[in-house]
C-alpha cells in the first residue's frame, strides 16, 4: 500500500478530538478531571482536617494501586519469562514452579492480602516506607497470576506467528525475541489495559481489607499505623452515618444540597471508590474496543 | 477500458491511480510488486470493496454512482475475479461440484474437457472425486482450490457469445501463485485457448515475469492479441508503464551463472528423509538417489513439484518440524531428536539461518526497519548498508523507520532476504526469495546472492521460478516422494 501523508487530514484532528472520539482517552482524561473536581470541591467544604484525611487517603490507596501494578507486572513478567526460559530446563523447579502458582491461583485474593496484614501488626517496625511496600508487594502478588496468564497466553499467541520462529532460527535471542517483539510491540494494548484493571481491583481489595480490619477502631486510627485508606475512611462510624444520609434526598430532594457540603466525607470517599472503578471498566472497555484485543 | 481509482484506506493511507488501462479484447499481464494495491484497484472495478470500509472514488465519481451506471452494471454482471486466495471465494457449505455447476456452459463435454485439462495428472473419475467434497478445511489442497477458481472463470468465460463478451472483465489475481510450473503452464493455456473464441476482456495480475518467457513461447501468433504493463510506484501514488516483453526475454537470456568457488563439504543430509509417514528423497540430475551435499561458497537450487514438502526440508533441517533425518553441518550432526538447546546454543543464526517464504509472516508486522536489523547480533553494519543499498537503490536511513506493515509486499521481501543473509551464517536457505519482487528488484536479489557467495557462505534456494535459477545455479538436486 502506499502511504500517503495526509497532513491536511491528520491536521484537522486535533488532540482534543483524538481524546473525545476515543472512549478509552475519554473517560482518562474525564477521570483526572472528575478527581481534581473533587479535591477543589472537599478543599471548600470539608473541613481541613477531615479533608486532609480525605486527601491522604486517596494518595495512600492510589500510591498502592500504582505500586501494586508496577510489582504484579513484574512479578508476572518474571514468571512467564522464568516459565519459557529457564524453569522447563529443569524438572524440579519446573514442578515447584507450578506447584507455587497453583497455590497462589487457590487462595481468594482478599484472603492473600488479609493474611498479609497479620506481619504488619506484629513484625515489622513502624516505617511506613517498610509497611507500604509490604502491602503493595501482598496485593502484588494476589495479582501475579493475572498478569502470568496474559503474558503466558501473549508468548504463546506469538509463536503461532511466523515471525516467532523467523527470528529464532537467526540466532536472535529468545528474550529479545518476548520481550521486544512480542511483548513491547505487539502486546503493549493488552498489558496496558492488564495494568488498567489490576489497578482498580487494587484500590477495590486494598479498601475493602482496610474497611473490614478498621470496623470499631478509632477514627484516628490504622491497626497498621499506615496512613488512612479509603477503607478506613468508610469504616468510620461518621462516614457510615453520611452514607446512610442519602435515603433523605428520597423523603426531600432539596436534601441532596446538605448531602454535597455537610455530609462530605463518607458520600467522597465511597464516590471516589465507584468513580475509579468505573472509569476503569470504561477506559479498559474502550481499549479492548479500540485495539480489538482478543477477551 | 480506463479507470481513475481512489482508495482511501484510513486517515493516513490511500491508493490512487490515474489513467489505468486494460485494453479490450486482449489478455492484459499486469506486473509489479505485490502489496502496492493492484488487487484493491482491480477489486474497486468489479464492485467488490465495501463502500463502509473504504473511501472509494472511480474516475470523478462516488463509489455507487460508478457502480450504478449502466454500462458498468452490466459490466460488472458478466465478469468474474479469481481471488489471489481461493478460500475467499469457495463456499465452505457447498460441495465443490455444486459451485462449479452454477456456471452454466454450453457443452458438457466442453466443461470436461476444460477441467481435464487443468487437472492433466487426474483421470475424470479421481477429477469428479475431487469436486465431490467440501472445500474445508484440509482437501482440497490450496494449489486444487486455485484451479477450482481458475476452472469457474473459464466456464464463465466460456459461457460468454460474441455481443456479451465486449463488455465483460475476467480479473484473474495471482491465480497460479500455488502452482508449479507445469500446472502454471497449462492454466495459462487453457486460458488463452478459452479467451480466443469471443475474446472478452482479461487482467491477468502476477509478479511471475517468467509467465513471460512461456507464453511469447507457446503462442506466438497470437501477440497482438497480449497486453503487457507494469503498475509501480511514483512518489505518493501509483503509475501504469508499458512493459515490453522483449526486455525481459533478452535480459533472461543474458543472466549468467552465479559464480562458484567451491571449497570444504559444510552440510550433507543422507539422501531419505522421513516424515508424516513419507518418505521424501534426494536425486541427482540423473534421477538417482544421492545425498544432498553443500560446499563453502556453493548455491544449490532443490527442486521439486508443488507440495513435495520443500519447505517442510527447510523447517526439519533447522529443527521446527519432527522428522526421521541424519544431517552434517559444519562439523554437528543434527537428527529428529538434535534438541532445541543445540539447535539455539550452535545452529541458529551460526551455522544455519533462513528467510521463510511469506515476508508477511517472517517480519514482525509492528517493528521498523531498523529494529529488524538491530535485532541481529554481530552484524557488519557497513556491509548491511551497502547490500541494503544495493537492493534497495536507497539508503537505510530513507527506509530505517518506516514500520514493516507500511512497506509494500516486494519491500517486506527484500528485507526479509537481507536480514537472513546479513547474519552471515555458514549456510543460508531461502525459500521463494524472489516472492512478490518486481523485475528490478529480482536483479538486484540476484547480485546480492552472486556477493553472499563469493564470501564463501553457502546457501540453499528453494523456488518456483525455474526460469531465473535453473539459468543462475548450475548444482541442482531434486526432492521427491518414494
């Protein structure tokens, strides 16, 4: 085919119209925007102290999150690659490997990071730096086997293809070959929208472990001595109460007024919650539309 | 017939044409390298793209007013493309047979007649057996399939009478691209037998310019009656150009032999090979059985009919198919159960190395030119870019970040040839290396080949193209089924 460099085309489309006409794009940037709405939003009517908690306990859960898809990504990387590479040359580590993701695979995620708590209550000191890691390598780990699949399945797509074997038989290397060839040029769209998921599974099962251990502690507190999550904003008795203040709106709709400025910490919290985990499941729908990924 | 064609594939690619001819009433031999659009050009003639998926304009006008003009609606109902794959274009629910007798043709005897001949190796017993199937998903095989397809534009052609055939367009699209050359050759004659009664027009699309030598050959009185063009690309868009046979012929005559300096034995297979239950097995040019034997500095051409499994020899040799073998190369011995820890510790990119077939398939679609070539691990980068040169009659850096899926199909080929002989193993095979090149580009493949040898690096040529390498290699061995 020849190529034609439409500049007249590709000039008309602005970066504006590239965000709006791409779901994925779209509901990105309408989450960066819906967040900064809603810190302006609580930085004017929640209290400073209250909103500082707010505000810590976003950057906590969503520091988490990050580090939790950066460490399962490279957890599952690290596995796939160990699996093709390395493991199959040897019988034993080949069968201990499996016999370790079939373990990993057998346990509920919210019992991983449950029992991940138990060394931040006894063993560790009170870094936070130490604590916080720990945590995002628990919740790293309940989605190691998430990303080993993708990778697994991406390798093994790929050798299907020509290109696979082409490139062996040249002597190039097999790890140049996964990780240039098929993971960085041809799965980048899966991973990306791998990552995209696991984030929001993160804040989900970070917050809800978190709501479940801080039922009856005191509102200053974290059994971890770790900054405030959202779940144990949500796990207060006031920010219960504020949720609960919703049925109102149904007996008064000019309620919802009151519901927005003095009821702000437990309706922000859990709104924070559902909107991240809705533009997660748009932005990856939008992606697995866009780059027609396979499910 | 003159057509102005515009195509707009996305935001960013389009194919476009001016002033397309294909003569009337002749045969019309359209050449050049495969992937600059020929097969979209002629598909948008004959109302076959989706207006939905393309932006599509024929001479000035809108895709449906085109299709709606009268003349061209009839046009269109008299005519018949061969797709390039005849999967596309046979109904998996429909025996064969069924298919074939959609086509209503004037005589019976003259239909078998029609596929006898095509079939030349198939009594009319084991012919009806063949179209007394399904055609899915393995019988029959891909080279059957074509000539399935070719069989149904002949009994349409056929069907034709003097007043319906001046208005009629036969496009045939790489319609023999599964065949070997004695099948080739005898689609080509039933072609031209069946055009000569009403003389519709034909497209005939190829990158084989060897079908050149045969049919100045075989039908020399009826040259008026060819049509020869080339379609290539000129600057953004693309560009018909008479294409004078005689060029060809005389540039064909003239090829000389590659020059060999042979020295040591670096590869001996044992003369029988077995796998999938056959038995595959060299001979010599006295048809006897011998052992295939490669010299330091030596090309040897293996030939063999379509589907004989020569490229199945390239993939057990390098270890990717299973197989009952005894091989030597350069001092390994290599067998069906050599493992795949030598094959990658001694073998690949060393001692052996390979441009499969399909550039499409070998070339990773995403990567650019010069991650093609980066990945290569110790190669002289000043002598890449000189045989990149010759070869392409360009620089790298011109072509160094384009993306592989944005090069046209000779293009992708061109690179895929390089980058098995930059690695400089002891023995290169290339499969069909001349694949979709058009007369310009073979030139210069040839020269490249004529340096890699003189080098003292061997290689094994695997093709069709009888025309070119039985007049450039002159050490042959032919592979055979026992």
């Amino acid at each position: 085919m020849r190529i034609k460099t439409a500049l007249n085309i590709n000039n008309s489309k602005s970066l504006l119209n590239k965000v709006l006409s791409r779901k994925d794009l779209r509901w990105s940037a309408l989450f960066v925007l819906g967040l900064l709405f809603f810190i302006i939003w609580n930085a004017i009517f929640l209290n400073d102290a209250a909103f500082s908690k707010w505000l810590s306990a976003i950057a906590q859960t969503y520091l988490l999150g990050l580090l939790s898809v950066i460490l399962s990504l490279s957890f599952g990387w690290i596995f796939a690659l160990g699996e093709e590479l390395l493991f199959s040359e040897n019988k034993f580590l080949n069968a201990g490997f499996y016999l370790f993701i079939d373990l990993l695979k057998s346990i509920p995620q919210i019992v991983i990071i449950l029992l991940g708590y138990i060394p931040l209550f006894f063993y560790f000191d009170n870094s936070p730096l130490v604590q916080t890691l720990w945590l995002a390598f628990v919740l790293a780990l309940s989605f190691a086997n998430d990303v080993y699949e993708e990778i697994s399945n991406r390798i093994a797509v790929s050798k299907n293809y020509g290109f696979y074997n082409a490139m062996l038989a040249l002597g190039i290397k097999e790890s140049r070959i996964i990780n240039r060839d098929v993971l960085l040029l041809n799965s980048a769209p899966y991973l990306i929208n791998r990552a995209v998921v696991i984030f929001a599974s993160s804040v989900f099962l970070l917050t809800s472990a978190d709501f479940i251990v801080s039922v009856g502690l005191a509102p200053q507190l974290t059994l971890s001595g770790l900054p405030a999550t959202l779940g144990n904003i949500l796990a207060t008795a006031t920010s219960k109460e504020d949720i609960l203040a919703i049925r109102e709106i149904f007996a008064d709709p000019l309620y919802l007024k009151e519901l927005l400025t003095t009821h702000l910490q437990g309706i922000s919290a859990a709104f924070a919650l559902v909107f991240t985990l809705i533009s997660a499941y748009e932005i990856s729908n939008g992606l697995v539309e866009r780059k027609k990924l396979n499910a | 017939m003159k057509f102005s064609v515009e195509i707009l594939l996305d935001d960013l690619r389009k194919i476009e044409i001016r002033n397309l001819e294909f003569e009337n009433g002749k045969i019309n031999f359209v050449f050049g390298e495969s992937g600059v659009g020929k097969t979209l050009i002629s598909q948008a003639a004959l109302g076959l793209l989706d207006e939905k998926q393309f932006k599509i304009k024929i001479n000035g006008e809108t895709y449906s007013q085109y299709l709606s003009a009268l003349g061209v609606s009839e046009m269109i109902k008299r005519s018949f493309y061969v797709f390039q794959e005849p999967s596309a274009h046979l109904s998996p629910v429909m025996k064969i047979s069924e298919q074939l007798n959609e086509g209503k043709i004037k005589e019976p005897q003259e239909k078998a007649q029609i596929a006898k001949n095509i079939f030349p190796h198939l009594t009319k017993k084991e012919i009806n057996r063949l179209f007394d199937v399904y055609p899915e998903p393995y019988r029959p095989s891909g080279g059957e399939k074509q000539r399935v397809l070719n069989l149904m534009a002949f009994f349409a052609m056929d069907k034709l009478s003097f007043s319906t055939a001046w208005n009629s367009l036969f496009v045939f699209d790489e319609p023999t691209g599964h065949l070997d050359v004695p099948l080739r050759n005898a689609v080509l004659s039933e072609l031209v037998r069946i055009f000569v009664k009403d003389k519709p027009t034909v497209v005939f699309i190829t990158h084989d310019y060897s079908i050149v030598s045969f049919i100045g050959g075989k039908f020399p009185d009826l040259k008026d009656f060819f049509n020869y063009s080339e379609i290539y690309a000129d600057g953004e868009t693309l560009a018909q150009r008479k294409f004078l046979p005689d060029e060809y012929l005389k540039w064909i005559s003239s090829v000389e032999l590659l020059k060999t300096k042979p020295r040591k034995t670096v590869l001996k297979i044992k003369k029988r090979i077995e796998v999938y239950g056959k038995t595959l097995a060299f001979l010599n040019e006295n048809k006897t059985e011998t052992d295939a034997v490669l010299r330091e500095g030596e090309i040897i051409y293996v030939k063999a009919p379509s589907g004989t499994g020569k490229t199945t020899l390239a993939k057990i040799l390098l270890g990717l198919e299973s197989a009952n073998f005894e091989a030597e190369i350069d001092g390994i011995k290599l067998n069906g159960k050599t493992s795949t820890r030598v094959y990658k510790k001694l073998i690949y990119g060393k001692r052996l190395a390979i441009a499969f077939q399909h550039a499409d398939e070998a070339l990773n679609q995403n990567a650019t030119v010069r991650e093609i070539f980066e990945a290569l691990e110790n190669i002289d980068s000043g002598s890449l870019r000189k045989s990149f040169e010759l070869l392409f009659g360009e620089p790298l850096e011109n072509f160094s970040g384009k993306k592989i899926k944005n090069l046209s199909g000779g293009q992708k080929q061109k690179i895929n040839v390089l980058r098995a002989l930059s690695v400089n193993a002891k023995v290169t095979i290339l499969d069909e290396p001349l694949n979709g090149m058009d007369l310009e580009s073979v030139k210069r493949t040839i020269l490249l080949l004529q340096n890699h040898i003189k080098n003292g690096n061997s290689i094994i040529l695997i093709s069709h193209n009888e025309d070119v390498f039985d007049k450039i290699i002159p050490n042959k061995i032919y592979l055979k089924e026992v």
